[in-house]
C-alpha cells in the first residue's frame, strides 16, 4: 500500500508500506480520509522528536476492514475516526477523567505491545502516535478507533480526530471559555481556527484573531472571529487598547514559539489565563518573569488534545456539526490524492490550508 513516510530529517515521501494483519486488541481500517496537521510536519522538521522512518499521519476517517481477536466494539463495515491517544479506561489518568493523558503505552513509534505491523523494504518501521494513518491501511490498537455513524463525509469526520477536538476542546473543555468572555486567538492555522469556532460555541463576546496570514484572519472571521489584529512589535499594546487596558480572559497560543508564548501571557489579563496548545522544541524556552504570575493571579494552561475523552467527545463534535454549531466542511480548505502529499505539505508550510484533506478512493 502506499504510505507517507518520514524517512529522515527533513525528508519525507509517498512509499510502498507493507502491514501484518491485526493481532489481538488491534483493527485494520481501510483509510478514507486523512488531515494534514503541522504536527505531521513538526515529526519532519524534528520539532516532535521521533524515530526514523516513520509513517506520518493521526488525524483521519475510515471503515473498519478486519478486527483482530478480542476487539467487540466495532466491526468489519463501521465507519470509524481515530484517536492518537489510546484510551485503556484503567491507568492512573483514565480513571482520575484525564483520559487524554492515558499513559497505556510508551509513544515511541510502536503499537501498544511495543512492536510494529508496518514494514518498508522487509525491515520494521515506527508509524507516528499508535496510529501511522497517512496511508491506504493502518493498523492501530482497537482502543484508539471510536465508532461514528454513517452519515457524516469522511473528510469532516476526519477533522475530529486532531484538529477539531484538539481547537474546541482547547475553549470549551480545557479552559471552559465563560460566556461573554474576551479571548485572543494567537494563530490561526486548522487548530487555531477551530479554538475560534470553539469560542464562538462557547458564547465569547469578543474574538480576537492574530495570524501572519491575512487571508487567514479572513478566515477567522468567517468562523467566528470578531476583530482581527496584525501581529507585530505592538501587538500587546493594541490588544492591550482594544480592552480597555483590562487584556483578554483567555489568551490562547495554537503555534509553538517562545515569543508568541511570551504574548500570550502578556495579553492575559490579571487573573486571567493563557492556554498553550501549540507544540514547540524540546529545546526551546520561553520566559515570564518572576514576579509576574502570582502578583496577577494569571495561569498558564498546557492543553493536551482539548483534553478529550474520545468516547463521548467525538460524537459530540459531529453532533454540533449536524446542528449546524460547528463548520467542518468550511475548515477543508482543499483536498489531495496521496501521491500529491508533497502539495499538502507545502500548502501547509505556506499557510494556503484552513485544513487540506487527503482522500483515498
Ligand atoms: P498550521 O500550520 O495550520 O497553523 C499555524 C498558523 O500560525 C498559521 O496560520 C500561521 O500563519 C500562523 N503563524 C505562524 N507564525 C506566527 C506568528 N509569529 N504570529 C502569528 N501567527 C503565526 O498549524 P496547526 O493549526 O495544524 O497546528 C498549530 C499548532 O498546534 C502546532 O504547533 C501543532 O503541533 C499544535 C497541535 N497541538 C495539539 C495538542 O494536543 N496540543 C494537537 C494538534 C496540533
Ligand atoms: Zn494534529
């Protein structure tokens, strides 16, 4: 089958990938629609550190092709997403309602036994977050595939399991966004976007949008931004006026640089908070000084997969979607065959894509 390999720093191309069918716990599923999110990029440019080769891919859609012995809550037929977290429902996190921290399995490139099903040119190789879904087939541990009915297009369902979840979840399940909130939004790529939409659901008053891009922060608008700000050397300062000198309740951060870090602490105002859902480099840093945060009450905020649970969240965020609360079909900004993921990365790396969609046929 053809897959979309990471084959060494900064390399990547569409390669000839075998699977092993699925042992016990695991599910083959036949691929129908996958999204390019910047952390594909980030396991390239070894911003996310990860063994090499690896096949890219955690956020898509498809049909369950074969199960393997043990698995029940699905079958061959089901249309289902995927999740790049395993949710084993027994460690310390699952049962503390963390379950998107479920430390089940080591993330190291394997399945959740540590071995893995995919082979390029005979020798093993690593697939990224247990899943390696960039490709035709992928065999992943049957606790990261959750069931979805069949009325929604692959390629929105596919959105659910990264971008989707990991932007609304950020508003309205990692920071519970009050209603008449002021927020700033600094980034405004497939998750950023989707943090706008998830604020707008929330019931924000003012949406603030800050992206390099301005054909981006035309986008925020259409999903749910309220004001648009050019970032630059006086972008805390404007915000800063736009507020009344008070800043925002919740600032969040959907890019992964220091600076940017840096204004979104800025831009939260006295006990407010900044919510940090881009990923940087291990190696860099960002500041705040030691006075700052008790004396303002601010908090800085990880967010981890909009803090999911994938058994209730997924359904969810395509119910909002049926009911018209949610845009999916808007966030799909273009659509690619598999041999075209050299186009889709670059469209990603030049902004082009609120989110760009790989079909299978
Ligand atoms: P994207 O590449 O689609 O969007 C990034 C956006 O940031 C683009 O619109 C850029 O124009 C904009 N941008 C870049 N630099 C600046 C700057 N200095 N000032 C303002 N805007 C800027 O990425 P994405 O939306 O797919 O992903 C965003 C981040 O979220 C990325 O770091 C990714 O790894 C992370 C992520 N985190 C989780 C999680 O669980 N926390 C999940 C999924 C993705
Ligand atoms: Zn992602």
């Amino acid at each position: 089958m053809k897959a979309v390999v990471a084959t060494e720093l900064d390399q990547f191309s569409v390669e000839n990938v075998e699977l092993d069918p699925p042992k016990v716990g695991e599910v083959l599923v036949r691929m129908k629609a996958t999204g390019v999110c910047h952390s594909d990029l980030s396991m390239i440019n070894g911003t996310i550190p990860t063994p090499f080769p690896t096949v890219l891919g955690h956020e898509g859609a498809g049909i369950v092709e074969q199960i393997g012995e043990g698995v029940t809550h699905v079958e061959a037929g089901d249309h289902v997403v995927l999740s790049f977290v395993p949710q084993c429902g027994e460690c310390f996190h699952c049962i503390h309602d963390e379950p998107y921290l479920c430390n089940v399995a080591k993330v190291d490139g394997n399945l959740l036994d540590g071995t893995s099903r995919a082979r390029m040119n005979g020798d093993y190789i690593a697939v990224m977050s247990f899943l390696g879904n960039m490709a035709e087939y992928a065999v992943v541990p049957s606790i990261c595939v959750v069931p979805i009915e069949k009325d929604v297009s692959f390629q929105a369902a596919a959105l659910v399991g990264c971008g989707i979840t990991t932007g609304v979840g950020a508003a309205i399940k990692t920071a519970r966004v009050a209603p008449g909130a002021t927020v700033a939004v600094v980034g405004c790529g497939g998750v950023g976007l989707s943090v706008i939409q998830g604020c707008r659901i929330a019931g924000a008053k003012r949406i603030i949008a800050v992206d390099l891009s301005a054909e981006k922060m035309e986008m925020a608008k259409s999903f749910g931004a309220t004001d648009t700000v050019t970032p630059g050397a006086n972008t805390v300062r404007e915000i800063m006026g736009m507020t009344g000198g008070i800043g925002v309740d919740y600032a969040f951060e959907v890019i992964g640089r220091p600076a940017t870090i840096e204004t979104c602490v800025k831009l939260a105002r006295r006990g407010g908070r900044a919510v940090l859902v881009g990923v940087g480099r291990m190696e860099e840093r960002f500041s705040v000084n030691a006075l700052i945060l008790p004396l303002t009450a601010k908090t800085i905020q990880g967010c981890m997969y909009g803090s999911v649970n994938t058994k209730t969240d997924f359904r969810m965020y395509l119910d909002f979607y049926r009911r018209g609360l949610l845009d999916l079909d808007g966030m799909v900004s273009r659509t690619y065959s598999i041999d075209e993921a050299p186009q889709a990365f670059a469209d990603l790396e030049s902004g082009n894509n609120a989110r760009g969609v790989i079909l299978y046929p």
